[in-house]
C-alpha cells in the first residue's frame, strides 16, 4: 500500500490513509479507503497476487460486472491492480484516474463509462457528493 500510496504523491497528489472504519462496499470487504484529492479510492489487499488475479479476473472491462454479479450503480466504475493490490475509484476525475493508471500495473477497466443505475442517466454531482472524504 505504500508505494501505491508514494506513486500518487508523486505525481503532486494530496493521500491520506483513512482509518480502518466499516466498509461501505459489501462486495470489497475490508478495504481501506485512500482520500485521494479529497475523494475515495478504495484499496484491497490480497495475501498475494495469485489472491488478486483470483477475483480481477473476474472483472469485466467495462466495469459491470465484478464477481459475484453485476453491478448498478451511479458510477463509472474503475479497478487498477499493482501486485496483490486491487484498487477501486468510482469517480470521473481525470488526475486520479491519470495517476492511478501510472502508478499501478494493470488497468483492468479500459472500456469503463459513466452510467447511472438500471439503466438511469449518470448523475455527476450526486456520484462526487458520494465519493467525498
């Protein structure tokens, strides 16, 4: 975690690592949540790759499906993986996005779009209120 953590302060980001608290994602478990530029990035650590691989896989991508099923939500759904990391920002900020790209290994949601849930429009202002440290 902290050279994922070093590689966004390198390219001039604000990181801060929240406490352990609840997790809000039912299908990450334990989780750590990053405050990245004041939005979440949420930060699952695997005993080791082949753990990782194990479940990223699995992810479609364009981010709508992530085992165990799909997922709809006001989102545009992102996952990067560096070594037994698997990380996941849920926003449409192109400087993290730009950096998380750069300082991981595997962008495994190329195809990724914004979209809101079953099929509602995407609601900009409603996913940021959402993602906000």
């Amino acid at each position: 975690m902290a050279t994922l953590v070093e590689g966004l302060q390198r390219r001039d980001l604000e990181v801060q690592v929240l406490p352990d608290s609840e997790n809000p994602i039912p299908w990450m478990p334990a989780a750590r949540v990053l405050c990245v530029e004041q939005m979440k990035v949420y930060v699952r650590e695997y005993p080791d790759v082949a753990g990782r691989r194990q479940v990223s896989e699995g992810i479609s991508a364009d981010g709508k499906y992530v085992p165990p099923g799909c997922l709809d939500i006001n989102a545009r759904i992102g996952f990067w993986a560096r070594g037994p990391l698997l990380i996941l920002y849920l926003g449409t900020d192109a400087t993290i996005i730009d950096a998380l790209r750069a300082a991981t290994d595997e962008y495994l949601t190329p195809e990724a779009r914004p979209r809101g849930p079953f099929g509602d429009p995407f609601n900009e202002a409603s996913a940021r209120r959402s993602l906000r440290c």
